[in-house]
C-alpha cells in the first residue's frame, strides 16, 4: 500500500537574517483572518534515489528557502492579536532570529508519481500527504503562516507543497514568493542556468500604500466579533443522507486550448457585442456551465458565481505587483438557474460576468463596506467559486528541473463549487480548469466538458 514517510522536519530561517518587525493588516486582509492556507503541489520529474536526493537537491532548495525569506520575512512570522488589547491582529515577525523560521517537512512517497501528476482523476486523499500542514494555532490566537514540504519519489520525481495562509498573501504574492525560491534554487545547481535569467524584483513590504480613509479593516473586524458572538451563520441546507458512505472525492483537470477560448469569445460576441469577453471570462462562464449541469437542473431561482479580483493596478494611485500582501475585492455574479443550464448557458454566463467585471470600471471599491456580509448570506446558495488565475503563470516555476509537471491547487477541495484557473502546462496560451467532485460528479463534469467542446466545432 502506497505510503508518505517523514525523513525530516527542519525550522528554515531567513539567510542574513531579516529584519523582522510588526506589520499591521489592511481591510483587504482582515476578511481572511479566519480562513486557512492556500496550498498548491509542485511536480517535477527526478529520476533519482533518495539518497542522490538528499545529498544533491535537498541542500540547494534549503539555502535558497532560506535565501527567499529574507526578503520575504513576514512570511517567518505568526498573526497575532495586538498587545493593546483592542481586538485588532497584526502580523509579527522576528525576521528569522530566535529560532524563527518556516517548517520544512522533507518526505519520500511510495505512490504512483506518474498518476498524481496526471490530469485524470484522482483521490484527492492522496495529495494531502503531499501538502504540508501549518503548525497548530496557539491558546492566544496567535498562527503561523507559511510551511513547505519536498517529497521524493525514489527515480520517479520530486513534489514540492508550500500552503500560505491567505491572510499573509493573494495569490499574485504567494507566487512571487515561490518563484524567489525556485530562482535561487536554479542557481545554486550547477548547469541549470539560473544566472541566465534575472531574479525577480523584491517584494515592496510598505502596507501604507493601501489607504484606509473609512475605516474598512475595524469596521471589517467588528462585524467579524459579532457574528462571531451570535455564532456561527447557519449552513446551507444538507443534502439528503446517502445510502452508504460518503463519496470519494476526486480531483482531475480540464483543458481550454486556445482555439476553444477564441471560438467561445466569438460565440459571446454574436449574442451580446457590448461585454467585456476575456479569456478568464469564457473559461468561468464554461465551468459555470458545466456544474450547473452536474446539477442536473435540480437548483432553481438564481445561480451564484464567486471570484476575486486583483485591485492593484485598478486602485488610485495603483499599488506596485510586488506588493506583498493582499490586494483582492470580491466579484458577485448571478443568472437564471435554468438559464445557465440551457442550450445558451456559457453565453448567458459570460455576459453576467463581463457585465460584472466591466461595473467596476466606476470604482474598484464601490460597497466595499458591504463585501463581507455579502458573501456570508450567499453561503446557503452554495455559489461556485474561483481560485487561482492564468496570470500568474504557476507552470513557469522552475527549481532548475524545468517546469512542472502538473501544478495543483489543492486547497480548492476546501470550499464544495470552488474551480481552480491556471495556464496550460503545454499550451500557455490555453486555461487549465482544476476541479474536486464526488466521483460520480466527476463523470458527469467530465461528459459535460467534452460535449460543450464538441459543440464549438459544429
């Protein structure tokens, strides 16, 4: 039976150390305070024992982790509440000093690395022992925020999992944060070629170039003590017992080549010219689609669609890239429910999400004061949610063992309807859609997939 053993667990510090320091949160953080990691796995092929491993890979990905952090050093840090007793959190960081550091957990797995690096679906079980786990809260409230993990699998490949919590950073920082350290592994290995590529930039650790004129982080928090000191909010409404145990869960990929994306934006553009159509729109707007078909068309009323958008180049004056923080505001889409499963479901969906996005245009954060409870009462409507994007090009991560393989957003299976986006591993070009389903729903996804393509070349 296939197996994951620990080798080692290791306390990685920054290298010089950093100068640590406490950072406060911004209104665009304070939301996911009392969410959890985003975790994503890394496969590279590695046709080497363990030992080679250990004595030849290993050293290169602990120094230039060590290398990253430092400039990247609240990542070392925890959330805590603030000493000043107000109810407030804020990050604290030593900076690597005093024991301080990421946990790296170094592993070797017996399972098949050629499946789980493999688009077809899989037991998402399985890539949990890839993912490294964040050390426990402690009794004060006060959490770590980052943890990697390396897996070897003897002659077969290398899996690297790093989970960042999310109020530490979005997505765009947390792969600023992995290209560092993939760039200043590449460099440490001879004959990778590192030095021919420059380094990205450092990340920009100034939180005062995200204003808060209104207030928005209490405000935020406030609202968060008194749901919480009411309880938590209902939960949507469970769906019937199942004759035996509960389904597996499985995990699989689908492909948007190119043409697929163009012919579908040709498709929106005939039936309402006036949206704003982007290749994120039309690949939402087709898995959109296709789980509402899993469905069945049991839902009725209204279908909900979830997603983040990035605000640092909307907001004035824009925020650099490499701001390390969160810079996100939440994106609300809805349709008919039988209109989104019928015969022109993709079309009706892409216009309400280009009708949505295009909104934004007269402030990026108009209702801002109303983001929060907002996305707490559509909880019960069970939305469909995205996480990742084509942008951040996630297969462009390379350790000095070329790309990756496969690249997974596993944390996805955290929230049910949530739809992983990533460029294509073999054709950038294209999107990859990352989805976790009962595997019955997974057969049907997948049959709604093909047939929706088939039906753009007809």
């Amino acid at each position: 039976m296939a197996g994951t053993k620990v080798l080692d667990r290791l306390t990685v510090g920054a290298e010089p150390p950093a100068p640590g320091g406490v950072l406060p949160l911004t209104f665009f953080d304070v939301p996911w305070l009392f969410t959890g990691p985003v975790e994503r796995v890394f496969f590279y092929p590695y046709p080497h024992t363990a030992e080679h491993f250990t004595a030849h890979l290993l050293p290169s990905l602990v120094s230039s982790l060590s290398a990253a952090l430092q400039g990247f050093y609240p990542l070392l840090g925890r959330v805590r509440p603030c000493p000043d007793g107000g109810g407030g959190y804020e990050f604290c960081s030593t900076g690597g000093g005093a024991g301080a550091g990421v946990e790296l957990t170094v592993a070797e797995s017996s399972d098949d690395f050629d499946e789980l690096s493999g688009g077809g679906p899989r037991d998402v079980a399985r890539l949990y022992a890839l993912v490294p786990q964040l050390p426990r809260t402690e009794e004060d409230g006060t959490f770590a925020l980052a943890a990697a993990q390396v897996t070897v699998f003897a002659g077969r490949g290398i899996a690297v999992g790093v989970s960042i919590h999310h109020v530490a950073c979005d997505d765009s920082s947390y792969m600023h944060f992995v290209k560092t350290w993939a760039w200043q592994c590449r460099v440490r290995l001879p004959g990778a070629g590192g030095d021919a590529v420059p380094p990205p930039p450092p990340p920009l650790l100034d939180r005062s170039v995200i204003a808060d004129p209104e207030g928005l982080a209490a405000r935020t928090l406030d609202e968060m003590r008194q749901l919480a000191s009411n309880g938590p909010p209902p939960p949507p409404p469970p769906p019937p017992p199942p004759a035996g145990p509960p389904p597996k869960l499985v995990i699989a990929s689908f492909a948007l080549a190119r043409d697929h994306i163009d012919k579908l934006k040709q498709r929106v553009a005939a039936a309402a010219a006036a949206v704003h159509c982007s290749a994120f729109t039309v690949a939402c707007a087709f898995a959109w689609a296709c789980l509402a078909r899993v469905e069945g068309g049991a839902r009725a009323g209204r279908a909900h669609l979830l997603f983040s958008v990035e605000c640092r180049r909307r907001l004035a004056p824009p925020v650099p890239q490499e701001y390390l923080g969160n810079c996100l505001r939440p994106c609300f889409v809805e349709v008919d429910a039988a209109e989104l499963v019928g015969a022109d479901g993709v079309v009706a969906a892409a216009a309400a999400i280009g009708a949505s996005v295009g909104a934004l245009d007269g402030g990026v954060l108009d209702g801002a004061g109303g983001w929060f409870h907002k996305i707490l009462s559509l909880v019960p409507e069970r939305p469909m949610s995205v996480g990742g994007s084509p942008r951040y090009g996630v297969y462009g991560t390379d350790f000095g063992l070329g790309r990756p393989a496969k690249v997974e957003l596993v944390s996805i299976d955290k929230t049910p309807g949530t739809v992983s986006l990533a460029e294509g591993r073999d054709a950038p070009a294209g999107i990859e859609i990352g989805v976790v389903l009962p595997e019955a729903d997974m057969a049907r996804f997948s049959s709604c997939f093909s047939d929706g393509l088939e039906e753009l070349l007809l």
